[in-house]
C-alpha cells in the first residue's frame, strides 16, 4: 500500500478525527498514488497515523476514513452504512424520508444517501468514494431494502476531480413521484428533477419551529420556496394569505401539487421570477407580511466570496423589513458552510437598524440530526437558521 507521509506535527488533527490531509500538509509520497487509492497516511517516522483514499482534484488530498489499522474492504463500508442507517432509526416517528448517510459526519466522505420512503437517491460525491460504488449500492440494497435507487452525482467537484456527472436508475425503478410524510405534512418528491438529491431534508426543524408562531391572521412570504416546505407549513397553520417566490417553474409546479395533495383550500399564490427584484415589487405595490423566510442556495462556495454573501444577504434583509410591521417575525437562513452565524447576526442587524426597526432573537437552529454536526469537523455544520422579531 502506497503512503503519505506527514509534515512534522501534522498527524494531530487526524488523531483528532479530523478527515482531511491537505497538500501542503504532506513531505513526500511513497509509492505509485492515483485518484481513488487507499493509502497509508504515516508521520516522518513512518508510524501510522491513517488511512483513507486519495482525492487528488481538491486541496484534501486524502479523505481520512480511519485512525485504526484495519482494511478498508467490503466489511468497513457496510458496518459504517448500517450504523448511520440505524441510528436514523428514532426518526420514523416524524417521516417516512431521511438523510440516511451524510458524508464524512458519518465516516465516508464524500457518500450522501437520502431515502424517500422505499426508494434512494444517492451521491458519490468525490473519486475516492466512486471505487467503493457497488460495495455501497450492494450494502444499501442489504439494509434498506429499496424498490429502487437513482444516483445524483451531478456535483461540480467530480469533474475538478476528473471523474464525469452521473444520473440515472442504477438500480430497480423510481416513479416519477414519491409522497413525502413529515411531521402532518405530505410532500412531493422528484428524485430525477428535483434540487439537491430531491427535497431539502435538513430544514425539517426550521419547518417545525416556525408554526408555533403562526395563525389564520398570519400573512407568510417564503422567499426561494423550492417547492414548498415553509409554505406548506405556513398553509397548515391556516395562514391568511401564503406567497411562494422561486425563480424555478418546476419548483413552483411541486408547489401547486403539494397544495392539492394536503387538501388545502386557503389562499395560495406563486411567484416567478428574481427574488430581489420581486421583493421590490412588492415594496412598490405597498403589500406587508406578518412572516418572511429567505432560504437562499448555497451561493458562496469559497471564503473569499464571504463579502459577497454578506452584501447578497443584506439586500435580502434590507427588502424584507420594509415589508413588515412590528410583531413582524423573519428567519434567515443559510446552507452556506462560509457564512457563519455571525455573519447573519451582523447583516440582519445592520439590515434592520436602516429600516429603523429593533429585534429580538426568538429563535436559532441548525440541521436535523440526520445531518449530523461533528464538533471536530467543522465543515460538518452548514446549516443555520436565525429568527427574529421586531419588537
């Protein structure tokens, strides 16, 4: 097996459990290395420190999957699969549909499985994970038992890490549409068309925090609705008047069905268009909402775009403010690993200080816990969510 070896006092951070050798990190390699090899990460000594597989592409050029000198072989990759699989187990109570596996928070970097109801949509997200692709779809049919399996590698890294996009069925069928239960909720899921690998599991507890706070006086703006969770949430609550902006028809189109699908029979309206630009018409035409959400896309990709994700989320803030009252609540929210909690704090207080309006925090969460946040990988955590209230 070929090696990595380490730069004076870099093997602490993997003793650790921190997953990623970086390049600069490593004195020199032993032995012939490629994308998707599993290798030894050792420090100057030679004493071993790791093992993982090589994603050469990207500034981690090993994934770190062990700190234990074991085989890396068809036994590893299916315990690690039936542990995450299992632990979601408490979930079932809340929905029929999971994140069953979230990369390197449950040990594979790069691996992402989310099941929707009996059937899977699947990323394998980096060259090291591809070579473990049918010990993985084997395992999944093992312990999940799906009627089908559809993949959703059309991730941009692949092709940095010279390894082509993928979709399509790899396994049994999926039907062009699942119904998704969750806490009250029925949702339709697009596995094929749908964003992300279909649905956007991790803001089940932002959905469910929310309603508390909502009424049949409440009138609900979700700002990049996708196809619909805050809003049907909003619906639930028997808002007033519920306003879904995307810019994506088909998202707008799953809205509509998810309407129909929970039988819903207050006032429902979808916006096409620009999210900035709709905002301002809105504030022309003088209209005001009791609640906001902005759930922008995960736009910033690199700390040096930080500045412009602040600016972005700003603007969106700015915008909501002049489109609401006190007792106006507005959650901002961002699945943007660069932008930090801090960073949302600080453009929605300046956002609100320029409307003349003062807030009160009444609320701040992360991912479900099928997204699981690892302390010691900070990378883990990129979902936050903030509530406030003009008081």
């Amino acid at each position: 097996m070929a090696q990595v070896v380490l730069l004076k006092d870099k093997e602490k951070k993997i003793k650790n459990f921190y997953p990623n050798v970086f390049k600069d990190e490593i004195k020199y390699t032993i032995g012939e290395i490629k994308n998707g090899d599993v290798v030894d990460v050792v420090r100057e000594d030679m004493m071993f420190v790791g093992r993982g597989y090589v994603t050469e592409g990207t500034s981690a050029f090993v994934r770190v999957l062990t700190t234990i000198d074991e085989p890396i072989d068809k036994d590893f990759i299916y315990r690690k699969i039936k542990e995450a699989y299992d632990k979601r187990d408490f979930l079932k109570a809340e929905t029929n549909c999971t994140r069953v596996f979230f990369s390197e928070a449950d040990g594979i970097p790069g691996l992402v499985i989310d099941k929707f109801e009996k059937y899977i949509s699947i990323q394998f997200r980096n060259s090291g994970v591809e070579v473990f692709r049918q010990t993985i779809i084997n395992a999944i049919k093992k312990y999940m038992k799906p009627k089908g399996i559809y993949e959703r590698s059309d991730v941009e890294n692949r092709v940095h890490e010279g390894v082509e996009e993928k979709t399509g069925v790899i396994y049994g069928e999926i039907p062009e549409e699942i119904v998704m239960e969750d806490n009250g909720l029925k949702y339709t899921i697009d596995i094929v068309n749908g964003q992300k690998t279909g649905f956007f599991l991790d803001q089940r507890d932002s959905r469910k925090f929310i309603r508390p706070f909502l009424n049949e006086k409440t009138r609900f703006l979700d700002v990049f609705s996708s196809s619909g969770g805050f809003s049907m949430a909003a619906l639930k609550e028997n808002c007033q008047k519920v306003v879904a902006i995307d810019k994506e028809p088909h998202a707008l189109e799953l809205c509509k069905k998810n309407y129909e699908l929970n039988g819903f029979t207050n006032s429902f309206e979808t916006l096409e268009g620009d999210a900035f630009m709709l905002l301002k018409t809105l504030i022309t035409r003088g209209e005001k909402y009791d609640v906001i959400t902005l759930d922008p896309p995960s736009l910033i990709k690199k700390k040096i775009d930080i500045k412009r994700g602040r600016d972005f989320f700003y603007e969106l803030c700015n915008s909501s403010f002049k489109l609401m009252d006190k007792g106006g609540i507005l959650g901002v929210i961002t699945c943007a690993y660069h932008i930090g909690l801090q960073d949302l704090l600080e453009v929605t207080r300046m956002a609100a200080s320029n409307n003349g309006k003062m807030l009160q925090v009444i609320g701040i969460n992360y991912q479900p816990a099928d997204h699981p946040w690892i302390l010691h990988i900070p990378e883990t955590l990129y979902l936050k969510a903030l509530w406030v209230k003009i008081v």
